[in-house]
C-alpha cells in the first residue's frame, strides 16, 4: 500500500497540489489507517514514511505521524471515506484568502457536475476546530477548502481523492483568471 500512497505523493508535488514537505495522504484499511509521517516529502515516500494509526483507540499524537491525523481520523469515523488527500495547492489557498462566500461553485461545466460546489471552512491546522467541521462537511461534499491553509479531498481510493483535489485546484484557477480577466475589463472600459 506504501507504494500507492507514494505514487500519488508523487503526482501531488509533480502538479503543484502540495510542496514536497507539505500536505498528508492516508487510506483506511479496516480499523485502521495508513497516514503519511509528519514532514514526509511527498514526491520521495517509501515504506519508513507511513505510520499506521488505530482508527477506534484514542492515542496521544504519534511523533512521526502527521500533524493532520486527528483531521483524517475525524473524517474517516464520521464519513464512508476509504482515502484522504490533503494538500496546500497555491490558487485553492488564494481563493479561500480573497472570497467572503463561504462556498465556492464551480464555473466550468465538468467541475459543477462533478463537485456542485467547494465549501470554505475555517480552522488552525490539525487542530480539533478543523477535525470538527472538516468532517462535517465531508458528510455530503467530496472535498473542502481550508481559509488560508489548503484542501482536504476525500475518495473510496486514492485515485478518486486525487481527482477532487486536482478538481478544486482547476475550478480556483478558473475562477481566480475569469475574475481578473473581468476586472481587467471593467477597467479598460472605465478608461
């Protein structure tokens, strides 16, 4: 499983959704999960950068395990999630910082079929403000945007995790050049 998590660790960093040393993966197996080390670079994971972590049994934070484990824990008892991608992609991050909605909506069709629509949430990472309302939009939307921080996708694999987190990733740079397109616009006419 080490392997899989790593290819996608990989294609995180390759594509601009997390920096090497930022963002966390995990994956569910039975009552447990899989979590990505805490400072793992993501686009060189191998066996010794994974921590398994006990899903039902309250454990203080492993050293080595993510910084985000309470927030993938949190998601995973409280939605059907098999595979967590968290990531710190720079036009999600920009959205979340200069929007006052607390929703993003897709503006190109394949993004609204597929994700309707991106909440915004707030809370400091790995924090139980975070865990708490992650996991509760979670329940119905298959990613979210953290204000300032970077979004959470979750999937019944990591191949469908990485789909909505590349999917939110695409809608921010989308709205982010349409808007100032607009204003560019706006104020040439203006002129």
């Amino acid at each position: 499983m080490w392997r899989q998590i790593s290819k996608f660790g990989k294609k995180l960093v390759s594509y601009g959704l997390a920096g090497a040393h930022f963002g966390n993966i995990s994956v569910r197996t039975g009552n447990k999960i899989l979590i990505t080390c805490a400072g793992s670079m993501l686009d060189e994971l191998d066996e010794n950068a994974i921590v398994t972590v006990n899903l039902n049994k309250p454990t203080p934070r492993s050293a080595k395990a993510s910084a985000e484990t309470k927030v993938h824990l949190a998601i995973y008892k409280k939605t059907s999630a098999a595979a967590i991608i968290h990531g710190h992609s720079s036009f999600a991050i920009v959205q979340s910082m200069i929007s006052k909605n607390k929703t993003l909506v897709p503006q190109d069709c394949e993004s609204k079929y597929f994700l309707h629509e991106i909440p915004v949430i707030t809370g400091e990472p790995g924090s139980d403000e975070l865990a708490r309302n992650a996991a509760g939009v979670l329940k119905t939307h298959k990613g979210v945007i953290v204000k300032g921080h970077g979004t959470f996708a979750i999937g019944k694999n990591l191949e469908e995790a990485y789909a909505v987190i590349s999917s939110i990733e695409q809608v921010c740079r989308i709205k982010y050049y349409t808007d100032l397109f607009r204003r560019v616009q706006s104020s040439l006419r203006k002129e």
